[in-house]
C-alpha cells in the first residue's frame, strides 16, 4: 500500500463517520444533487480500504459496494471533477459489474477533501444512460462536494471540542481531588494558579484563587530557588524544605518542580507535599531509639554490678586467707549478689519477651478476678513477713479478658512491691470492684498499703526500667517490676493509677476493661 | 609516708570489695555519695580516690572528678573512675573528666590493687 494511501486511510478512520448513522445534513446535499442533475443516484461515499461506504445516498438501497472496480476509487486519484459519460465506452470500467449487471452509464463524481486534504471519499451523481456535464454543472458538483466536506470538518471540529472538554473535565477532577498541592509558576515564580490541596495546605480557601500572584519563594522558602535553577533536572527527586502558610506558620514540606513549555511559555509545575506526619514519625522512631539505647547502656550497668560482687569477691577468697566469719559473710555477698543477677536477667527475658511478643503473645481467656486475686497471694506466701492482708471484692465481679499467668504475674509485682515497702505486720488491702470508667464497663482492682510511700517525683519515675525508689540497698528488687507490670495491663486494654504520699503508703489502681459478654 | 586512699561508692557491697582490694596500700577512707565524697577530698587531701561512675540520686562520679581537678587545691589527687559502664565513648568520657585511670566493673582486686598502687607511686 502506498504511503499516501496509508496516511488517507488513518485520516479517515480518525475522523470516526464510517459506519455512524444517516444524518440530514448530509442526506438534504445528496437529495439536492440528485433533483439538480436530475440523475436516479447521488451518493456521499467515503473510500474504506477495500470498500465503499455510502454516509448519504439516494436511489441505491446497499450501504457499501466492493471497492474494486468503482467509479469513486478512480476520482479520489485526482483534483477535480472526473466525468465518465459513457462507461460502456470507457475500458476502465465496461467490464465493471456496477456497468454489467447494474446498469451505470453514467457517472460524475468529485473527491471530498478532509481537513487536512486528504481525499477520504466523493460526491458523485450516477445514470442509467450516457450523458455529458457542462462546465456550469461540473462547477456545481465541485460546490456540493464543498459543501459536504465543510460538514465533515464541522463534526470533526465539534469531535474535537467534545474531546477537548472531556479531557479538560478529566485534568480538572484529578487535580482537584489529588491529595498532592499542584501549583503552576511562570518564569518569574509568581504562583499562575493552584489545586484545591495546595490552597489548603498554605492555608488560603480552596478555589478562591488566593495563591495566584503570590510569589512561589514566599511559600516554599528561599531555599525553592535553587529548583528553579537552569540546572535542575526535573525527574531530581523530591527536596525537602519548610513551607510557609499565609498566616506565617511553617510546614515540613516536600517539593518537585518540573520546567514546562506552555504555547512557547516558560512554565513551572509544582508539586508540594505536607510531610508533617512523616516527620513526626520519624522524630517517635528517633526517641525509641534512643530509649532502646538508654535502655541498653543501664540494662548493661545493672548487670555488671552484681557481677562485680560476684567476681571480686571470690577472686578474694581464693587468693587471701580470711578468718572463718569474714569468709561467710563474702560468700554471703556472692549468693546475694548471684541471685540478685538471675533475678536481673530473669525480668528482663520477661520484659523483652513481653515487649516483642505484644498482644499475639498472651493468651488471652476469661479470667475471674476473685480466683486471681487469691492465686496471686498463694504465690506470694514466702514474702510476706507477718503483713496482714485484708481482701475485700465486691459480689458479681464481671470476668476480665486477660492473659491469666501475666496478669497474675503485674499483680504479683505491685503486691510484692507493697510488702517490701512497708513495715512487718502492717495492713495491706486488696480490693476489686466493677466500675464504669471513661463511660466504659470496667474492673478496678486496688492494692493499698500503709509503707514508705513515694515523693511526686519518685512517681513520675515509678514506671521507669531499672527505677528503683530511695535506691535503697535494703530493698531487694531489680527494678523492672513497675515496668513490667504497666507493660502488661496496657497490653490488655488496662492502665493503673498511682496515689502516694510519703510516709502514709500507695495505693495502685489497676483498671481493665470488663468482658463484653458480661458487661 | 603512708598514703591515704578514699573510695567513693554508693553501694555497700561494692565499698567492701574495693576497701578489701586496696587496704594494703594505706590509710582507707569511705564515702557512700558524691557529696560526701568531694567534702572528704577537700578535707583529707587523700593521695588517690577511686570513684563510682553512677553514683545514685543521679549523682555522677564524672562531676566529682571534674570539680576535684578543677580545684587548684585538690586538682594533684589521682583519680581512679571505676564504672559498670564499659563502652569506648563511657572511658573517653571518663578520661575527658580528667581521671588518671579508668577501670569497667567487674574487675580483679588483684588488678585494681596494682593500678592503684601504678597511682600512687606517679603521686
């Protein structure tokens, strides 16, 4: 196929009228010729690949006819009218079956001109007997397939238009939904216009236009400059930077600047991004991590004290000779300090097997407070050192949803805490009562003890690892306990109160959220 | 001329140890805070002090040697930092306060009692 050909067949096919309906405007040219000529047939055909297809016709029922053979290929090959006058006579087209078998005699046609020139199709006038057409005539049928083409043109442009709309419809409803700002600079970085995201990220009301004019470093800082540097590249990744709204208030920001051509003007596209949250996230992952670190640095310390006892003092014993009671009395050290070291390396297993472990690491079963309370206390047998314990829990105690042996093991914690704290043979109660808390149905077990107390200061620290009130060395304990506890009833839903007053005692309020079922 | 040792440690068991591991050397003195520690530097003039990094209540060992080396009247007496905190930037932090020596807990008495005596003999 030749190129030219190739090329008249894509301008036909993109100006999408093959195969569309009858349409008057068309149809009125076809009847006119048809009653000027005063021929049987008048045609608009439009020259397929390997047929013709009739957009307007009179006096012929088919829609399409072969195009091999036809009048119309023949007339689209040149400029001007082409008049057959007797096609009997015409070797073309003598053999041809539209002469054969359909009786054409006659035929004069004139090529339609598609709006870039193409010659997509015909006008054509066709008769059962011979005739000939006079200059007037041929002037007239250049006119009608004039007319026809305009109203190609005109479909096409109004195609055009809807096209045009459409896509226009389409821009404007991404950039008006697109969480990203999008804004449009001209070459002295004054803002053209802006998306609904961007006016509302500097703060002004979104389709107001109140960015427009302003100047882009006004917003995005003076650092924005340098994107609109004849050397930045526009696929650069994005640059961090500080925006600024209209009320002065400043933003982390994220900005792209891509230069753009519009009509022969040099243009800015600007996509801005609020990245508030992400540097948020970024500054909470910088605090765990330097918690972790501190974490790390005391956990460390803490256990290379007792070892220090442990170590130093049997490399004494074994290179000194000491009389029999100061022997004891280091091996008495070493034991302490041995255990005190299983103890340290025990809680923190727990704590970090708690911590990695979350939510998916307990086992999670209706649990009865009362059944907890009294296995919490069986448990804590060997500790207590003549402290009377008084337990008061309210009738009907709903079930908590809880891991049993973790729960046990925070209560354990304050309990044990309370007894260590306070004087032999002094009062401590355990309570527990169904409450509505934060308008939520929960259990609130107490613990309240007559001891040392602690100093606001001492509480605020309370929950911290390896925190140990007074750091009194009388006071056996690792640390941690308040830190695993609170870990714990926070995994399950809970939190605790803490009211003390040094020298009148603590009271540790424990709060879980009740069992639905039984809330 | 016997020389005079104080420890400065805030944890009985630890001020045992370290008193059992340099007795041989001189007159020992103990102090259990940073507080009391200074005073007694001020006080006694000791040759050498050895001195508990952490030291409770949020006391650092590291003030004490800087404030011992900082007073033109005590700033000769040899600081041994002893510190359960062993990392690299813990003994360059040590070293920065200007102690003569640093030592990580656990440590030998053995070896603690030769740097000591290394101490004293420079003093």
């Amino acid at each position: 196929m030749p190129q030219e050909e190739a090329h008249r067949l894509q301008v036909l096919l993109d100006l999408n009228i093959l195969d569309t309906a009858h349409e008057e405007r068309f149809d009125r040219i076809t009847r006119m010729a048809a009653r000027l000529f005063d021929v049987p047939v008048a045609l608009v055909s439009l020259i397929d690949a390997d047929r013709q297809w009739f957009k307007s016709r009179v006096g012929v029922t088919m829609d399409t006819t072969d195009r091999a053979n036809s009048f119309c290929t023949h007339t689209i090959l040149q400029a001007g009218v082409m008049v057959v006058e007797d096609a009997c006579r015409d070797e073309r087209f003598a053999a041809s079956p539209f002469v054969t078998e359909a009786g054409v005699r006659f035929y004069a046609g004139h090529p339609l001109a598609a709006p870039d020139g193409s010659r997509i199709g015909t006008v054509c006038i066709l008769d059962r007997s011979p005739r000939a057409l006079d200059d007037a005539q041929r002037t007239l049928l250049r006119d009608l397939a004039g007319m026809v083409s305009n109203e190609i043109a005109a479909s096409e442009l109004r195609r055009r238009h809807q096209q045009r709309q459409e896509n226009d419809a389409w821009v404007h409803g991404l950039l008006s939904h697109i969480p990203d700002g999008v804004l449009m600079l001209d070459s002295s970085g004054t803002v053209l216009c802006a998306n609904p995201a961007a006016e509302q990220m500097f703060g002004t009301r979104a389709g107001a236009g109140a960015l427009a004019g302003r100047a882009a470093a006004s917003l995005l800082g003076e650092d924005a400059a340098l994107l609109f540097a004849p050397s930045h590249r526009a696929d650069a990744p994005p640059q961090e930077g500080g925006g600024r709204r209209i009320d002065g208030t400043v933003f982390p920001l994220e900005v792209q600047v891509a230069p753009m051509d519009m009509d022969g003007q040099q243009r800015y596209a600007v996509i801005v991004r609020d990245v508030t949250r992400q540097h948020d996230l970024t500054l909470r992952g910088r605090a765990t991590e330097e918690r972790r670190r501190k974490h790390f640095t005391t956990a460390t310390h803490e256990l290379r004290t007792p070892m220090a006892s442990i170590l130093g003092f049997s490399e004494l014993l074994l290179k000194r000779d000491f009389d029999p009671a100061t022997s004891r009395e280091l091996l008495d050290i070493i034991h302490r300090q041995a255990s005190r070291l299983v103890d340290l390396i025990n809680q923190l297993l727990d704590l970090a097997r708690i911590e990695a472990g979350g939510i998916e690491g307990l086992a999670i079963a209706p649990v009865d407070v009362a059944e907890l309370v009294r296995q919490t206390l069986s448990g804590l047998n060997g500790l207590q050192q003549g402290h009377r314990i008084r337990v008061e829990l309210d009738d009907g105690l709903p079930m908590v949803a809880a891991d049993a042996s973790k729960l046990q093991q925070a209560l354990t914690n304050i309990v044990s805490n309370s007894i260590k704290y306070s004087s032999e043979g002094s009062l401590i109660d355990i309570g527990a009562s169904s409450l509505r808390h934060d308008g939520r149905p929960m259990v609130a077990i107490r613990v309240a003890d007559r001891g040392i107390g602690m100093t606001a200061d001492q509480q605020a620290r309370i929950f911290d690892a390896f925190y140990r009130a007074g750091e009194s060395q009388d006071v056996q304990g690792s640390g941690l306990g308040m830190t695993i506890f609170k870990e714990i009833i926070e995994l399950h839903g809970g939190h605790a109160d803490i009211v003390s007053q040094p020298g009148a005692g603590t009271t540790v309020t424990v709060w879980l959220p009740a069992e639905a079922s039984h809330g | 001329m016997d020389k005079t040792i104080l420890i400065v440690e805030d944890q009985d068991d630890l001020r045992l140890l370290v008193r059992l591991s340099l007795k041989s050397l001189g007159r020992v003195l103990l102090a259990s805070s940073a507080a009391q520690g200074l005073a007694m530097v001020r006080a006694e003039k000791p040759d050498l002090v050895t001195l508990d990094v952490w030291l409770g209540n949020g006391d650092s060992g590291l003030d004490v040697c800087r404030a011992i080396k900082a007073d033109p009247a005590t700033s000769h007496v040899k600081v041994l930092l002893l510190s359960a905190c062993g990392q690299q930037s813990d003994v360059e932090a040590g070293l920065d306060a200007g102690a003569d020596h640093y030592m990580i807990k656990p440590f030998s008495p053995q070896g603690l009692g030769e740097a000591a005596a290394a101490l004293l003999a420079a003093a």
